[in-house]
C-alpha cells in the first residue's frame, strides 16, 4: 500500500527547490559572527561538500565553537527529572522547588526513564526510540504500579524512601529551606505569556524569543480556540508516546511559517511605501524559500529511508518497516496540520518535507545534556567538613534517600546545531561535543582533543569509533557514506 500525499502532488517541483541542498556561504559566515567563534571557517569542496576547517591553532581541550541550537527538545520522560527553560534549557527555580518537584511527580506515580548519556551524535537515537517504543510503555506501566506503593521503582538500585506527601508538597514550595541551597539557586520561573502550563523560562528574554520563534504557534494556552487546542494536544500526546522527534519536526514547520510571515510583512509595509508600487508581493513562493533557508543548509534523507534498521527487524521486513515509518510520520503530520495549517504556507505540510526533516535530525542532532545543579549541591554537602555535614545531612538526608539513585539526573534531550552539523565524521576525530563544568544550558560545545593546525579540517565522530571496522562501516551508511578516514584506509587493508 502506497501512502500518497495530496500536498506532495500538488507542489511537486516547488518540494524539490526545497529540499536541494544549499550551501550559502553568507549565512555561515553570519552564524560564525554572531557565535563570535572566530578561529572556524565553513568551507565546501566537490569531494565532500561543506565541512569546518580550522581559521586558527586548537591545543588540546580548548574550546572550538560553542554553538546555538536551532531547534530543541527535551525527552518527554525527561521533564520529570528537570525542571528547566524552555528556550535555553538552563535549569530554573530553587533546589528546593527541584527537588520537591520530582518527589512529588514520583508520589503522584507519574513514571521516568533513566540513561545520560553523554555527547556523542544521536544517529540511531530514533531507532532506538522505535526501539523502545513498545518498551517504554512497558516499562511506564509498571512502574506506575510501584509508585502508587510511593516510589520503590524497580529500576534503581537502592530503595527510595518514600516522604509524606505534606513534606514534599512544603519543600516544593520552597517553605521548606534547605541548608546552602541559596548557593546553588537557579533563575526564578517566568512563566509563558500565552498562559499555558508547558511554557516556562529563566528569563523574559527566553520567554519571548520562544514566543517569536515557535511557542506563539504551539501554546496551548487560554488563548487559543478549542478546536486548534484540542489538535495541538494530539500532536503533542502523538509525539510524547512514538517519537518526541516529531515535536522537533514541528517546531521547525511552526518557525518557517512566522520567518514567512516577518518577511511578509516587512514587504508589505515596503510596498505601503514606495509610491510606485514595484515591489511585489506575489511571489509567496519565493518569500517561504527565504523563510526556509536555516533549514534548506541542513543536509537531509528522507526519515524512513535513512532510518537504521533495528536489530529485531529481520532484513525480509524491511520494506514493510520502512513503510511503517513512512505512517508514523504521515499519521504525525496531519495532527501538526489540524493544529497550526496555514494556507499560504501549504506546501510545508508535505510528507516528503516532514520525512527530510525528521531524517536531518536523524542524521545531525546532538544529545543535548545539561548538568543539574541538584547534584551539584548534594555534592557539596557530602563535601563539607564533618561538623557541618552531620548538621546538614539531619536535614537533607531524608530528601536523597526519597530521590535514591536518581538524585543527579540531568536534563537531557536532542538538538540540531547549524554550525556543529557542517562537521564531518572521521574515526580519529581531532575534536568532540563535551559538556565542560561552566556549560549549564543548552548550547553544544566541541572541544579540541588534540593539537589541531589551522587550515586542517575539524571533525567529530558520529559513531562509536572504538567499534571493529565492518561495524563502523555498516554504521555509517545509515548517514550515507563509506568513511575513508585514516583509520579505515588503514583496517581496509
Ligand atoms: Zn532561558
Ligand atoms: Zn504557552
Ligand atoms: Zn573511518
């Protein structure tokens, strides 16, 4: 059974200027300006097209290029661990309120999932999420069980202590102090301007630039008319329970469609000007490929084709696995529809757009992984000298043997990363995405492993590099490539 599109058909040839790969030198050297990451250039040759290249000498562990994500999103499961911004994904409110938060999601039975994992590209992490799917519900299931006896979950090693619910639900509202956590204290929560529950921020700033960019089309607030309210809340569920990678999709369809609408109407207000009426703003089409042009650098396969195959998928299935994909997004794509369609920017709804985009997250996102500042504190108690750490601990005990072996988990999710993803892979990588003690938001950073000259390519590994040749190789097909680096010329041999 084929899945066919309406939209696809319609706008054929304009789909294909959209997904043309485009490598716009200006826009990287904007981007390079304004992360102000002046020793990297953006360079494309025929071989293997863009890639970033070395403007300035790198020692080992210095910082190559802090980058700004484009599009974000913190793991569903996630959000119960961490309480964090939703623009910048920097951590928020008290210790206190952090803690109490999660102590009482946990008492409420509301279920988590536990991995950090650190840095390295996240190529199979949809995979593993399709994976997982099945899993995960499991896996939610029963621990909801365990949590309505308060808390004993099955999947950490020591016991959780359960606390009385008045207790967390004090601490949560921070009527409760803690020794030293004025140390540790977070931006306070601004919450979103559109009143919904999902949107909070470290800063006013946060708040309207989400606003700008995305939140605007996706606030579930009061605002909105119910029927746009109840589709949204579909999509959002529909990504929650399959693939949160989908809710990245639509925040890359939402900020296309209010980049179209800026230029829209700074062109309109140009026209309000000139006398002579030359400018024209017919050419809609042409307006929405400028409004597109973030996203037209990323370089793209379609999801169900680039996908990995997962490892209890027999190879005889794998039509119909890709085709099952091909549904999921289909499926996902008309709840995003019902939600936020706009008729000028029809086009965007295509399943062969929506498809390119989830496979350039597929292919380009980083982990993102942010520490947490509780851990931090508990550390800090657990470092004090005797007399004052037995004195705190009276108090902050309790608390960790109520989070058990949970207490530091950070906050984690996936993001693309303009400039981080014009890097190319080699398996003796001269550089990696790593989280130093001062990164505390959502920014990936890639740091120098070894001495890199200027003028020398700079390159990550997408994969486990330490893995055998033949493995490695299967690996990167996925990104479709066979990786010729040094240490593969040399195992091929
Ligand atoms: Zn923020
Ligand atoms: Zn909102
Ligand atoms: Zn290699």
């Amino acid at each position: 059974m084929e899945i066919i599109c309406p939209i696809d058909a319609k706008y054929s040839d304009q789909i294909a200027r959209f997904l043309a790969p485009s490598d716009r030198q200006e826009y990287f050297e904007q981007l390079i300006a304004t992360r102000k990451c002046t020793g990297i250039k953006v360079k494309h040759d025929s071989d293997h097209g863009k890639g970033v290249y070395a403007d300035s000498e790198f020692q080992e562990g210095d910082l190559v290029l802090k980058d700004q994500m484009l599009f974000g999103v913190q793991h569903s499961s996630n959000k119960i661990d961490c309480f964090v911004c939703g623009f910048c994904y920097r951590f928020i409110s008290s210790i206190e309120h952090q803690i109490g938060r999660k102590l009482y999601l946990q008492n409420l039975g509301v279920s988590t999932n536990h991995e950090c994992d650190q840095g390295t590209t996240s190529s199979s992490a949809v995979a593993n999420d399709w994976n997982g799917s099945d899993l995960s519900d499991d896996e939610a299931n029963s621990d909801t069980v365990d949590c309505q006896n308060f808390g004993e979950c099955a999947s950490s090693n020591t016991v959780k202590i359960p606390l009385p619910m008045e207790v967390v639900l004090s601490l949560m509202h921070e009527e409760l102090v803690l020794p030293y956590s004025e140390k540790f204290s977070q931006p306070s929560v601004i919450p979103c301007r559109g009143g919904c529950n999902e949107g909070c921020y470290c800063s006013k700033l946060c708040m309207e630039a989400d606003w700008e960019m995305f939140h605007s089309l996706l606030c579930t607030g009061t605002e909105l008319k119910s029927r746009r309210k109840e589709a949204l809340l579909a999509f959002i569920e529909h990504a929650n329970e399959t693939n949160d990678i989908f809710l990245l999709a639509g925040k890359a369809i939402v900020s296309t469609i209010l980049n179209y609408r800026k230029l829209k109407a700074a062109k309109l207000k140009q026209k309000e000007k000139s006398v002579c009426s030359e400018v024209s703003v017919d050419c809609d089409c042409h307006m929405l490929l400028e409004a597109w042009k973030p996203i037209s650098m990323g370089f793209k396969r379609r999801w169900w084709d680039c996908i990995a195959l997962p490892d209890d998928v027999d190879s005889c299935d794998e039509a119909a696995f890709r085709m099952q994909i091909k549904q999921l997004a289909y499926t996902s794509l008309k709840l995003l529809k019902e939600a936020i369609f706009d008729k000028e920017c029809e086009l965007l709804f295509s399943l062969d757009i929506y498809g390119s985009l989830i496979g350039m997250f597929e292919l380009n996102n980083l982990d993102l992984v942010v520490a947490s500042p509780v851990e931090d504190y508990f550390l800090y108690i657990n470092e004090l000298p005797e007399s004052e750490k037995k004195k705190a601990e009276q108090v902050t005990k309790p608390f960790l043997n109520a989070l058990g072996d949970d207490y530091s988990v950070c906050c984690q999710g996936t993001a693309f990363f303009p400039l981080q993803s014009c890097m190319n892979h080699s398996c003796l990588p001269n550089a990696k995405a790593f989280k130093r003690e001062e990164d505390r938001d959502g920014q990936a950073t890639i740091i120098a492993v070894r001495t890199i000259r200027k003028g020398e390519e700079i390159t990550i590994s997408y994969i486990d590099e330490d893995l055998p040749f033949e493995e490695r190789q299967a690996s990167l097909a996925d990104y479709g490539f066979s990786c010729r680096c040094p240490k593969c010329s040399e195992e091929q041999q």
